[in-house]
C-alpha cells in the first residue's frame, strides 16, 4: 500500500520537458492507479491556474518532506 494519498503533495524526481516540469516541482495527488504504482497529480501556478495535469510511475514522485520550503520559478513551456 502506499504512503501517498489522494490530495498529498508530492515533488517531482524527475524532470518531464513536454510539459516545461523539472525535478523538486510540487504538485498535488488527485488520483491514485495500481494501489500506488501511479499518481494522476495536478501541477498548478502560485496564482492558482493550472500548469498540468499528469500521470507519473510512483518513482517519479516522492512525498514532501517536514522541512522543506517551496520556491518559485518560471515554468519553461508546456
């Protein structure tokens, strides 16, 4: 079973270019396929408007940590 929940954020360990996505950016579970083998996840902008909605294999994400802080950057294409 997972550690990952529906509406769990979750950092990006791998970049996705076709959707200007890089490693360490946040995004939040909205569906979870295979019993966590997969995570539709839902990548939005700080103004709110949504970057991407994507499914990722479970070894391209991984839980946020207790300590870490967000920071903000241009999202490149997509």
């Amino acid at each position: 079973m997972s550690t990952i929940r529906e509406l769990d954020q979750v950092v990006l360990t791998s970049d996705v270019p076709a959707e200007g996505l890089v490693v360490g950016d946040v995004g939040t579970v909205v569906l979870i396929y295979r019993d966590g083998q997969a995570y539709e996840v839902e990548f939005m902008t700080l103004e709110g408007k949504t970057a991407a909605v994507i499914t990722l294999e479970a070894s391209q994400v991984r839980p946020v940590r207790h300590r870490e802080i967000a920071h903000a950057r241009e999202r490149s294409s997509g």
